[in-house]
C-alpha cells in the first residue's frame, strides 16, 4: 500500500519546512487550504508568534463573491496589506506542501500585488 494523500503532503511540507524558516525581518507565508476555505499567516519562527493572519473566513472576506481562486487572490491581498502595516515587506512563502497552482499560487500573486516580496 503507497501513502495516503495527507501522509505524502505531510512528507513534502517537512522536506520545504527544512530550508524556509521565518524571523522577524523576513517571516514566513504560512498557507493551509481546505476544501472550502484557505488560510494564511505570518510566522517569526524564533520566537513562534503570528505576525498577522488572513483568511476567507474573515468579516470582510466572507460575503466575497465568486470561485475560490479569486478568493484566494483577495485572501492574499489582504495579508499583503496587514503585513505591510506591520512593518514587513519581504517574506518567504511556504507553500504548506501543496502544489504552487490553482488557489495556492493566486493568494500568492496577490500577496505580490499587495506589495510582499518573494
């Protein structure tokens, strides 16, 4: 029997987790993505705090119409802009062991559009 999806997609965000770690001057995008929603989060791992956090679960997101990349790309959007708030322009991202397509790479084009770099 080979690995279950959730086995396989653990096995790949430890292998991406070993190189991209996350400080104060450059955190981490953190990206989970669920069958409905997707999720996104700042992490300084030296310290282990979330920076700032964004999600189509917020207030302002939820009532966003359409498919669930163009959510996405607003979802990212807005994690853009708290970052910046924060004081934060460069990050690294971390695909969370998921394929960089589809949801997954418009939340981080609109990161970018928001002003991250990357």
């Amino acid at each position: 029997m080979g690995l279950t999806k959730n086995e396989r997609r653990q096995r790949i965000k430890n292998r991406i987790r070993k190189p991209v770690s996350g400080t104060n001057a450059q955190p981490r995008l953190a990206v989970f993505r669920s069958n409905k929603e997707i999720y996104a989060q700042l992490v300084n791992d030296v310290t282990g705090e979330t920076i700032a956090s964004a999600s189509s679960r917020d207030k302002d997101l939820s009532t966003a119409k359409g498919t669930k990349t163009e959510v996405a790309t607003l979802v990212g959007k807005s994690i853009g802009e708290k970052a910046l708030k924060a004081g934060v322009s460069n990050i690294t991202f971390d695909r969370g062991g998921y394929l960089y397509h589809g949801r997954v790479k418009s939340l981080a084009e609109g990161a970018r559009e928001a002003g991250l770099k990357f």
